[in-house]
C-alpha cells in the first residue's frame, strides 16, 4: 500500500533536518517541502503592499491555506508515480481538524494511500535557540513577538488521530535531544519499513 506521509509541528521543531533524514533512508519516496511555496507567498506580500508577516491576518486569510492545498495536490499527483511521498509542513490547524483529516484519508483511499501523520515533539525553550540560530526571516516577527507568537502556537501531540486499532496512523518523533532524536529515528524508520 502507498503511504502519505505527514511530518508536522509547530515551526523549528526539527522538521526539515527529520524529514530529510526519513526521505534519505526509504526507497521509493517523494519528498516535499512545503516552504518551497513561500517565494510564491512573498510575492503576494509584496505585490498586496504587506509587511512580510507570517504570523498576520493577512497571510492566514489570503496565502496560508493556499499554501496547504497547493502542497496536497501536489503530493497527491506524486503519488500516481511513487510509493510513498512524504511532506514537510507544519500543518498545525490542518492535524487538529477531524473533518480535514477525514477527507484527505477519503482522496487518499481512491489512490489506495495510507496516511501517516509523525509529530515532532521538541521542548518549546529548544524551538527558540532553534529559531535564533537558524535566523530566518520568516521567523523575526516571532521573535520580536515571542509571547505573543508562542500563546497562539499549540505544542500538544495530536492525539485526536491516533486510532488505537492502528499502529502507525500516528507516530510521536521527540527530538529535544540528540538521544531522543537517534531513538526516534530508529523506532519510526523501522515503523515505516515494515
């Protein structure tokens, strides 16, 4: 069976860095980004006459969701091509919205697609040194803003997708440290091995 990957968290959690490591270690797999997309996004920041703001109500009424969907659709057309993509967005609101979730498992089951959502879990004082240190600007509002930005971001495991009949739907990457990481990393490549 196909399998569609979801790698998600709220922003700096280790995502890319986890979700390249997977992609590297299976066969058969398309990796997406879904920052690819933001080229795209800041032209309509720039073009609209906005302050390039992630965090704005601007960019989640007009670019966000788009940005989501764009990064689907493309996953779904990979998937007529290879076994297993995989993507790399934070999908935050998407994993805690059961009717979202349920109608992409509806479009993935006409492709014969397992979905498999791994969270990543990082302490929230680690997603901060990780945003200094990667000094993104995608990330200077947040910074500026860190109290403001982090009582809106919600760190909790998504627990609402774990079918407990199934071993697999949804898998916790804690990667807080480099020996959380390593066993993590061990643990769920052999999950989707099997």
């Amino acid at each position: 069976m196909k399998k569609l990957i979801l790698v998600t968290s709220p922003p700096a959690c280790g995502k890319t860095y986890i979700s390249k490591q997977l992609a590297t270690n299976l066969k058969h797999v398309v990796y997406l980004d879904k920052d690819t997309l933001i080229v795209l996004s800041k032209q309509i920041f720039v073009v609209a006459g906005e302050e390039y703001n992630r965090s704005s109500d601007f960019f989640e009424k007009n670019i966000r969701d788009y940005e989501y969907d764009a990064i689907v659709d493309i996953a779904l057309a990979a998937l007529e091509y290879d076994d297993i993509v995989l993507i790399n967005a934070p999908f935050t609101k998407e994993v805690r919205d059961i009717n979202y979730m349920n109608d992409l498992r509806k479009k993935l089951e006409q492709k014969s697609t397992k979905l498999i959502v791994i969270w990543v879990e990082t302490d929230i004082e680690v997603c901060k040194q990780r945003m200094i240190q990667r000094n993104s600007d995608r990330d200077k509002w947040k910074l500026a803003n860190w109290e403001k930005y982090i009582s809106g971001v919600n760190f909790n495991i998504p627990r609402e997708l774990d079918n407990s009949a199934c071993s697999d739907d949804l898998l916790v990457f804690k990667n807080s440290t480099e020996e959380q990481y390593d066993a993590s990393m061990r643990e769920i490549l052999h999950i989707l091995e099997s």
